[in-house]
C-alpha cells in the first residue's frame, strides 16, 4: 500500500487478526512485531497496545465509528474473558445502540461452509472457530447487529436471515452474515458443511465496497472484472 501510492496515509485501515497474524512459528520468539505497524494509524477506543512475553498475545479487540456506523472488531483467534466482556459492554454501550448501523468484523465467520475436509474433519480445523458460533453469535443476535463481516474461508458468501425464529422478516429483524476471502489466495471449493442459510455463494476472486451514508449502507461485491456479482442495501 506504500509503494501504490501511500494508501496508509490518506485511507483509514482497520486491522481484523486472523490464524497467520498469529503463527508465531514464522519467526522465532515473535512477538507479534506487526502491532508496531498497526497502532496509531487511527485512534480507535478500548484499543491498547500490550507488551508481550511468553507466547502471550496484544490486544486487538476494538471499536470505532465510521460516519453512521459503529464498527466492533473482535480477535477471533484469542478468545478470553477479557474479549467476552468488552464485546458485552460494547453491545451494550450508547454508540453501539444510537448508531444506525451496527457492524461486528471478525476473521473467522460463525457458519463455514468451503475447507479442506482432511483439514477440516481430521486434523480439528472445524472447531477453530465455534466459540464465534456458540459464543458470540447469540450475543450478535440479541443487541441488533447489522452486518457480521468475515473472512478466513476463501471464497464469497452471504446470508440475511432473521436475528430471532420468533418475529416477522422486517429490515429491524434481519442480520447478514458476509464471507470475503477471495483477494487473490487459492480458492476453498469443497463443501464441509451446509447451514441453510446462505442466499450468495461465489466460488471466485472477487472484492467488496461497502458506502455508508447517513441513512443507507450499501454492499457491493465485485468480480475481478469489476463487475457486481451481488448487492445488497440496508436503509435506516
């Protein structure tokens, strides 16, 4: 991003951890040195950098603003009491709930659906991420959230499904579920599981904009022609 113009400069980022942040097997005793890089790009509250020793890890989980949206960004690779807490007390919170737009972004999606099946039955990759499922999903679910923005699964998926079984589909009722993981690795295109739940699914590179305005927030997945393979509109 430096070299293409000084992205980093003018764009604001925001750093979602996943499992190769993490692999402290790259470099010996790393201590997760890409902190130093992320912190103090953009001031972010609840966000603190922590030293580290012992196989320890930073605090990445945080929240911000972003016009009319409030984005919480949760470490799915670390989960602890710590992170449980903070996302309950962020759920909770006057900015959480006045916002117009409630935004969860987390590497690891609640529902995968594309691994490797020796990976993913043989060798535990399925249980990476069930405290994401069983823990925080629920909690996405009863506080309103909007949009849960994933990745890790390399492929394109979305779902817009009612947060209860119990309401009418109403725009205040639904909560949409997004997969973006085709920037370019291989391609994950063997089904392990099957949810139900997913109204897009796009085998393929792809990329996404998302335009968040006053009133309305709008998705727009493109293929790697820059044409719109999906689309979707939540107004307020």
């Amino acid at each position: 991003m430096d070299d293409t113009g000084k992205y980093h400069h003018s764009s604001p980022l925001i750093f979602v951890p996943g499992n190769h942040d993490h692999d402290k097997s790259r470099k010996p005793n790393n201590k997760n040195y890409y902190t130093d890089m992320y912190h103090g790009i953009t001031d972010s509250e609840g966000l603190s950098k922590k030293v580290v020793d012992n196989g320890t890890y930073h605090r990445f989980f945080h929240s911000l603003t972003i016009g009319s949206a409030r984005m919480i960004v949760l470490d799915s690779e670390c989960p602890s009491i710590e992170q449980t807490e903070f996302l309950r007390r962020e759920l909770e919170s006057p900015a959480f709930r006045e916002a117009q737009f409630r935004i969860i972004s987390i590497h690891i999606p609640p529902y995968i659906e594309f691994w490797d099946p020796d990976t993913w039955n043989k060798k535990g990759e399925k249980h990476w991420g069930e405290h994401v499922r069983l823990e925080y999903d629920p909690l996405f679910r009863q506080h309103g959230v909007d949009l849960v923005i994933s990745g890790h699964q390399h492929n394109y998926q979305r779902a817009t499904v009612r947060r209860s079984i119990t309401d009418n589909t109403t725009a205040s009722n639904q909560i949409t579920y997004t997969i973006v993981g085709g920037a370019g690795g291989g391609l994950d295109l063997r089904r392990v599981e099957d949810w139900h739940m997913y109204n897009v699914t796009y085998l393929d590179h792809h990329f996404v904009t998302l335009d968040i305005s006053k009133n309305h927030l709008r998705w727009s997945t493109h293929n790697i022609a820059g044409s719109i393979i999906d689309h979707f509109t939540i107004v307020r």
